[in-house]
C-alpha cells in the first residue's frame, strides 16, 4: 500500500476510535491529545497532520460522518479535500484521485461540487439563535482554522517582534487594534524568550476587542468576577494604569492559580486574586460569565455536535444570577460589563434585556468604539468573519 493509502487508513482507525465520542464528548481535544500520543510511532509532523485532519472531520461532520460506514475511503478523501492547505497535508491532497478537483476557496462552492447545503456545517437548531452565524461569510469562516492571536503587554513591540523574525515565524499586527499581533505559523508561543517575560500573551483578538469597546477609563478599583485563568484580567490591569486596581475573583482554585502565575510572570502588581467574597463598592465590575461557548465553535468544533439547546437554556439561567449578583457591588455611577464568548440571543441580548427590566438603576452605555460590530439589545456581537477571531458579546451598562 502507498504513504497516501496508509495514512488515509490510520486517519479512519483514529477517527474510528473517536467517533462513539464526538457527539457526546465536552472534553474530546484532551480525548484526541491522548491518542495521538499514544501512537510512539508518531512524529510531530503525523501528530499535526492527523489532529488537522481530524478536527476538519469535527467541523464537516455531517458530511463526513454519513460516508464511513458506506464509502469510508471516500469520507477520508472528502477530509483531506477539505482540510487546510498547509505542508501536513499538501503531500497527502496531492495524491488524491483524479476526480477530486483543487478545492474551492468558499464553502458554497464546495458544498455545491459535492451536492449538499453549506449550512449543515452547523446544527439547524441554532439558526434561531443566531441567524447571523448562517450567512455565507460566517460560514466561510466556521469552515476554516481559527487563527492565532496575541495581545502585547509592552509599549515596545519591537522586543517582541524582532524574536519571531529570529525564529522566522510570519506575523502581522491587527488592522483594528495596534496591540494584538497574529501568528501566520503554527508556533508554541510560551516557548518564547517574550513569553516568559510577560511582553506578550495569547488572547484572541475578539476577547481583546471586548474591554476596548466598553471604554475603560484609567485608574478605579475594579472586580473581575470571573476571572477564570485571568486573560482580560491581565488585559484590564494595562488599561487601567498603575493608578487603577483589580480583584479577581473566580470559584475555581486552579485558575486562579495560573491568573497568579501569569500575573507574576508580566509584572501585573496591580491585580489582587481574592481568596474570598469580594467586597464593594467598586467602580466598574467585569462579569466574563461562564456560557455555552458557541462563540468558539471555529476553534472547538466539537462543541457543535455535544452542546444542545437545553445546555443554553441552563448556561441563561446562571448567567442572569451571576450578573444580578455581582451587579450589587457596582457604585452608583459605576460601569458594568457582561461578555460571554457565546453567539446565542438567549445568552446575550435577552440576559441583558432581562437584566434592564429588574434593574431600573442600571441603564445601557454608548460604546466607545464598535469595530464593526453588530448593535442589537444594548450590547455589541463581534461576529468571526469580520476580524477573524472567535465570537463574542459584550454590553456595557451604567448604574444612576
């Protein structure tokens, strides 16, 4: 058998040993980590050839998975037709039969050369919550890999920027937002000389946009309520100065241990982890709120297949607690900031209108900036296609 048939017959023993998962799986990148390692005979080169070709399966997955039973050489050909032109894969594409043409560049048109609707990429119940996300651009981009993005944590990213050109990585700094760069190589950024001295962070470039929309002003006494591992809160600490401070707070030990850690590493002296309750009043409070993540599906396409409309529905529930909890601790004339990485009306819009409704003391803010986002129900969607990024959404709320 040839290299291209046996690499097509161990991507379906691979995706043979995932497939009683992916539709059920939360945690299926660690699940996909683990059997590729167990492969000694792996290099990295067949690690990143078989996890690129894998999670193309997760994000095609209804056009892939009905093939496997019936036609399993073509539901492996179908993923490496579809996967990312990159030198993992451009060896293997090119022993493809004849009768598999260059690919399109856009989803219609390959969803057209092989008889079926670009839709189906994601689940048809989601239309209703976003409808945004089934338009021809946003589709493209669920079809294709999430990028890189970094955040500089330096007013010199020369210090940063000059190590990449010595590693011979390809970047480019953000048309939006000076301070984000994005990584056109695959490259383990906390291996690197500025990493470890806190100069730069990975951060997508949405989760950046977040805080700049809402306008952050320099100085005050601030409260991350969900700080988790402490992305926007290290974010939060450049934006407010060396006159500002921040509590983070989060019911997870273990993040807010690597918040500490990462805070340590960039010289962030103005963050305090809480070890309990916060206590205001503050002058603005971030709410990150834990959500469904659909926001991330280009990134974690798995998510499409295990997240169902009842996990929304209960992700609504805790967030409007969390938001009318911490909401108490804001002072009058404070800011108020609710973000999810989530891209359901039922997560956002309608948690802040709700939110509105019980709170005559709170009332929506104008943006500072919306970098081309969506305005809808007091709050902005940043949508994937529009800056290649993951989805987000934040409202920006002032208590009278």
């Amino acid at each position: 058998m040839s290299v291209a048939g046996n690499q097509q017959r161990t991507l379906l023993l691979l995706l043979a040993r995932l497939r009683p998962h992916w539709r059920s799986d939360f945690h299926l990148p660690a699940r996909i980590q683990s059997l590729l390692a167990r492969h000694r005979a792996f290099g990295s080169r067949d690690r990143r050839l078989y996890r690129e070709l894998i999670y193309t399966t997760l994000r095609h997955l209804p056009w892939i998975e009905p093939l496997l039973d019936r036609e399993p050489d073509r539901a492996a050909q179908l993923a490496i037709w579809l996967a990312a032109d990159h030198p993992a894969t451009r060896a293997l594409r090119a022993a493809l039969p004849a009768s598999w043409p260059a690919p399109p560049a856009d989803l219609a048109a390959r969803a057209a050369f092989l008889g079926t609707d670009p839709a189906t990429i994601l689940p048809a119940w989601f239309r209703t919550h976003s409808p945004e996300l089934f338009q021809p651009a946003e589709l493209d981009a669920q079809a294709r890999r999430a990028p890189l993005w970094l955040r500089l944590q330096t007013d010199d990213p020369a210090c940063v920027t000059a190590e990449f050109d010595r590693r011979g990585w390809r970047w480019r700094r953000s048309d939006v937002l000076p301070s984000a760069l994005q990584l056109l190589d695959e490259a383990d950024v906390t291996q690197t000389e500025a990493h470890a001295r806190g100069l730069v962070e990975v951060q997508d470039l949405g989760s950046q946009l977040l805080l700049e929309a809402a306008g952050v002003a320099p100085g005050g006494r601030w409260l991350d309520a969900c700080a988790g591992a402490g992305g926007k809160a290290l974010q939060l600490s450049r934006l407010l100065g060396p006159s500002g401070h921040i509590d983070a707070h989060d019911i997870r030990p273990a993040a807010l241990r690597e918040l500490t850690a990462r805070a340590r590493r960039s010289r962030a002296s103005n963050i305090a982890v809480l070890s309990g309750p916060p206590r205001g009043p503050y002058d603005g409070v971030l709410v990150d709120a834990p959500c469904s993540g659909s926001g991330t599906w280009r990134r974690a396409p798995h998510l499409k297949w295990v997240t169902v409309a009842s996990d929304i529905a209960n992700a609504a529930l805790r967030q409007r607690a969390l938001l009318a909890e911490f909401s108490s601790l804001v002072r009058p004339g404070g800011q108020l900031i609710y973000a999810t990485c989530s891209l359901s009306r039922q997560e956002n819009e309608e948690i802040v209108a709700a939110f509105l409704a019980a709170h005559a003391d709170f009332s929506p803010a104008v943006p500072a900036r919306d970098f081309g986002a969506v305005r809808r129900g007091g709050g902005l969607t940043f949508l994937p296609a529009r800056h290649d990024t993951d989805g987000f959404f934040v409202a920006s709320l002032r208590r009278d």
